[in-house]
C-alpha cells in the first residue's frame, strides 16, 4: 500500500495511513494521549480503533475541565492567589486549552484513518478548503486543508 497525504493537524511521529508502520505508530501515540493505566488494557493494543474512541472522549474530556477551571478561576482562586498568580493560572489554562484542542483534532484525524479515511490536499481556492472555516465537517471538507473520502464500505453495515 502506498502512504498518503496527510492534512494539517496530523501528529508528529506517527506515520501517514497506508504506510508500513502507521497503526503502531498511531497506538503508540494513542497511548501516549490517554492516562498510563491504559496501558494495562490489551484490548486496546489489539482494537485501535477503540483505543482512539478512548482517547478521543478522555482529550473531551480534558478540554471541557480546562474550560470550566479557566471560567471559574476567578471565583476559586481570587481570594488565595495574587492577581499576577491569577493572571499566570489563567495563562496556563489558555495554553493547556490550545494544546488540547489540537490534540483533539489530531485524535480524530488518527481516528478516521483507522477506520480506512482517506486524506486528498486540496486547493486552496476550491470550495471545499473555503468551507472549513465554518467549523467540523465530514465528508469532502473534514479537516484543515483536506477532503476526506471513505474507503470501500466493509462491515455488517455495508451488507444491508
């Protein structure tokens, strides 16, 4: 199989979808994203694709307590720390809420790939790279500078 393109986003050190390598390179990182313990879990090792719908509710998650901590800092914090404390607390929840956002969206890249997605690059005028300004989308415009197109349907959906 030949590698494929893959769009903004991808993480770093794990290998583009087709390529000798890419599912261990995707569990490893996968595993790297959730809490260690998961680790103990083989099923995991042995269902990627599990393992990347963990990963995805876990990074979920830890976007949402980064949102809530940074709403509610001021009222938690404010009478313990001193505003240059507080300025740097919600500093830090900026940053962490940035990277997680990003790692969210690598998770669901990943994720797409395990299930037999494929990334196409796309021009930058066409319709499909203008519409992902407006937000997720699936199909033709899924990602930051690429379409996505479902490989051949398998599985006991396809058979109805």
């Amino acid at each position: 199989m030949v590698a494929g393109y893959v769009p903004t986003g991808w993480p770093d050190g794990v290998h583009p979808p087709g390529s000798e390598g890419f599912e261990q390179t995707a569990v490893g990182w996968l595993l790297d994203v959730v809490p260690p313990d998961y680790r103990l879990h083989g099923v995991l090792v042995r269902h990627p694709i599990a393992l990347a719908t963990l990963a995805a509710h876990h990074v979920a998650a830890c976007i949402e307590g980064a949102r809530k901590g940074y709403r509610c800092a001021r009222a938690e914090l404010g009478k313990d720390l001193p505003p240059s404390g507080l300025v740097a607390v919600l500093a830090a929840y900026k940053t962490e809420g940035e990277r997680l956002v990003a790692t969210g969206k690598a998770v669901d890249l990943v994720s797409r790939a395990l299930r037999g997605e494929t990334f196409v690059p796309q021009l930058a005028g066409s319709r499909d790279a203008r519409s992902l300004g407006a937000g997720t989308h699936r199909g033709p415009a899924a990602g930051p500078g690429a379409a996505t197109h479902r490989g051949p349907a398998t599985g006991p959906a396809a058979a109805r």
